[in-house]
C-alpha cells in the first residue's frame, strides 16, 4: 500500500474507532483570480489535507474517503481545448493512480453524486471563500451551515495523525531547510550598508523561481524587526542598524521551513546589540534544550520567557522576581509573542483548524496579553516538528503605553528605556524535531553565534 491509502486508512480507522460512520470530503483548491477571471496567481497553492492525503498538487481535485473505506477521486479530464491552452495533460485515470484510489470521476459528477449519496459528511472548514460557496452548493445548504459543520472529530483526527511526522517528511522539511540555508548565506553575504530591503527579497524569490518552489509564507526583511510581521515598503538599511530575517522555502513537496536571524547590517554587533542577542540566543538555546517527548510546550515557553526576563535583569530593563515577573506577563513588553508553532505541510501547521492544533484537550488560550499569541502550547510526542523563535522587540508605542500607565513598574526599569526606543528587535528561529532521545534542530547550520554571523555578513564580492 502506498503512503497516501496508507494515511487514508488510519484515518479512516481511527474515525471508525470514535463511532464516526460519514465519508470525508477533501477539498482541493482551485486557482484563485487575480484581477480577472482567466488571470489567476501563481504558483498554484494546494490545500494541505489535499496534498498529504491524496498527493494532488494541481487545481480542481475533490478526494473523498468512503464510509466503507474505499476513496475516490474527483477531477478534471483534461478536453483538447485544454491541451491546445496548457500543453499535454494528465488524464484523470493517472491523477487517480497517483492518489491510491479506487475510483476517479469527472469533477462534473460530483455534485450530483453527494447529492444522491446517503449518509452524512464529514469535512474541515474551508478558509477560501469561493470553497466555502462550492460547497454549500454541492450539499444544498448555505455557506454559513458548511463553516458550523466542520467536524471536531475529523479535526482532532487530522492533527493527532499530521502532527506526529514520520523520517520522509522530516526529509522534505529538511529539503526546504537546505534550500533556505543557501538563502540565508547568500543574503547575509549581500548585506551592507545602502542596500535595499527589496533587493534582498529580490534575491530570495530569485532563488524561489530558480529552484522551482515557493517561499512558505512572504518573507520578513527589515530593520524593523520590532514590528512582528513587517511587510512595508522597501527601505535602505543603514549603518548601525539592525536587520531581521524571517524566511522559508517550501519544498516541491509544500512542506515548509521557517527560519528568523538577526544581524548587524555593518557586520559587527554594537555592545547594546550584542547584549540583547546573546540574551535572545541564551532563551533559544534553554528552551531547545527542554524540548524532549512530555513536556507541554506551554512549559518551553515559560523557560524561554523566564530566559529573556533573566537577560533582561542583566542589561538593566527589567527587575525583581523572574517567575514573578513571567507570571503576570511582565516579561511581555519585551517578548510578546508565543516560543513557536508546529511546521509541517504548512507553515503554521494545521492552523486552519484553529486552536485543536495547539491546545486540543489541552487548556485554552490564555487571555494574558504575550500568552495569548502563544499557538502552540501541547504536550510533545516523539515526531513532531516545532519552531523555537524567542525575541526581544522594543515597540515604541507599547512601551510609551505600559510606562504611563505604570503597569508592571515593579518589574520593568522604565526610566532606562528611553535609550533604547530607536533599538528595533531580534529574533532566533530553528525547526525543531521531538525526538525519543530529546530533539534535534533540522537543516544546515545556519550561523546564529555573533563571531558566526560577524563573519558571513558583507562578504560578498
Ligand atoms: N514565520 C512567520 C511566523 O512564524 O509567524
Ligand atoms: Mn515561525
């Protein structure tokens, strides 16, 4: 059995285990227009649930998964207009032969097939509009009845199996992190100061188009690393300051990678820069550390806020207790964002299920502001891949906002902050593999050591 019947069958299993008797229906995108019907973006984006369960990677596929066990596929078959437009195209018999099913049909069939089928449906909610509305009409309801029939247990089945990742996919996460790598090397070798933050996204979607794969998400290249998901216009970086990374490729294959460094766009670390780094770095590396099967993420969390609360004790900003100080979110001003988020087929693995990803059975979302964005906060297993991306930031309106408000002034030296407004942020993010033995960071060696950095850094001819 090949590995996508093979998945199909688990789930499939495991559904039956929990008393669930409907068909599953997956699906798959459809490409998406840009500003007009027939001009569309690309590259093309599979849904993920798609892509692990059937290993479609092309538009207009549904997949379905018997109440039986049996799965189908539904899709186009290619006519000779089509042919004339795109080229040779698969027929739909080997689209089928590739996903493992037992049947395949035109993806005209199938409203008319769920249509005359009985028996209830199981399926995620669809996050792309024009699904949704694809959707209601192939069940007859409105769009608002297909997002609050998402079914929880499909969900929860869906993240136990995908979150737990066998040594081939772990291997395509790695494919992704070489290719990142090189990205990495060859923007930190461009950097100097007068360089252009598009140049440098220039150089990244080069590299993308050249190996033939997409970024995993719009690449973060700024030296305002305090704003969290920067994505502004393009800027000349200056002499002095600080430049943040945040970038990953997606294998062929859609798994991603997802990877943040920080570096003196002159080459060398100033003493306030440094100080702040190695504290950055210190977090990371207590937090990799404890990263080991049973350990709840939410707990690696608190180790790296404590990390950070610590340095920051040491630099002066911060003061008092440090679990103090974590516990009622001081060390937020500084830190406000969660350690990291399960990486796989998607970036924010599984993020389009919501919090089951995260916290499923385990806890809620804390409302404690910092906390709140933590997405991950499981217990670990053995084959999950997480990402570990501790920061310090200076934002200068919440701090101008905490300071007059005097919040946490027990723990916070606001009046040295003054100084350090103008600063930026730093962030250091690995991938992470939970291993039996403890964990592994995956992909080459990125530098993330100052003397490391200090010496890729504007060495390009
Ligand atoms: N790489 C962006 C993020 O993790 O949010
Ligand atoms: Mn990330």
């Amino acid at each position: 059995m090949g590995i996508y019947a093979e998945r199909r069958e688990q789930l499939h299993r495991r559904l039956r285990e929990r008393g669930e008797a409907g068909r599953v229906l997956f699906a798959g995108h459809v490409l998406q227009p840009r500003n007009y019907g027939a001009n569309v973006y690309r590259p093309f984006r599979q849904n993920s649930h798609v892509a692990y369960y059937f290993g479609i990677y092309h538009p207009g596929f549904v997949g379905v998964l018997e109440a039986d066990g049996r799965s189908l596929l539904f899709g186009p078959q290619p006519t000779l207009e089509d042919v004339v437009w795109e080229g040779p195209l698969d027929a739909l018999e080997v689209w089928g032969q590739r996903a493992e099913v037992e049947e395949a049909h035109p993806i005209e069939d199938l409203e008319k097939w769920i249509r005359d089928a009985s028996g209830g449906w199981l399926h995620t909610r669809p996050y792309q509009a024009d699904l949704g509305m694809r959707m209601a009409r192939w069940f007859g309801c409105t769009t608002e009845a297909v997002m609050a029939g998402a079914s929880k247990i499909l969900s929860e089945e869906i993240v136990s199996q995908r979150l737990v990742k066998s040594a081939q996919e772990v291997a395509e996460i790695e494919r992704a992190l070489a290719m990142t790598a090189a990205g990495y090397e060859e923007v930190m070798r461009a950097l100097r100061p007068g360089v252009t933050t598009a140049s440098l996204i220039g150089r990244v979607m080069r590299r993308a188009y050249e190996e033939g794969v997409d970024v995993a998400y719009p690449p973060i290249i700024t030296s305002h690393g305090e704003i969290l998901h920067a994505h502004g216009d393009s800027e000349v970086l200056r002499d002095g300051r600080l430049l943040l990374m945040d970038m990953g490729f997606e294998a062929p294959s859609l798994y991603a990678s997802d990877i943040t460094r920080t570096m003196p766009i002159n080459g060398r670390f100033t003493p306030m820069q440094r100080d702040i780094y190695e504290v950055v770095l210190q977090a990371q590396s207590a937090a990799i550390a404890a990263i080991r099967p049973g350990i709840a993420y939410s707990e690696v969390h608190d180790i790296a806020c404590e990390a950070v609360a610590s340095g920051l004790v040491g630099v002066g900003l911060m003061k008092g207790d440090v679990k103090e100080a974590v516990a009622i979110g001081a060390h937020a001003l500084f830190f406000p964002h969660g350690l990291g988020h399960a990486l796989g087929l998607d970036v924010h693995d599984m993020e389009d299920l919501g919090d089951q990803v995260g916290y499923g059975g385990e806890g809620l979302r804390s409302a404690q502001f910092g906390r709140n964005f933590l997405r991950f906060a499981r217990t670990l297993e053995e084959g999950y891949v997480v990402t570990v991306e501790p920061g310090i930031y200076f934002i200068p309106a919440l701090i101008g906002q905490w300071k007059a408000e005097g919040r946490h002034a027990d723990f916070i030296a606001y009046d040295r902050l003054e100084a350090w407004l103008a600063f930026g942020g730093i962030r250091i993010e690995d991938d992470v593999w939970v291993t039996a033995q403890g964990s592994k960071v995956l992909g080459p060696v990125i530098p993330k050591q100052v003397e490391d950095i200090e010496a890729w850094v504007g060495t390009a001819a």
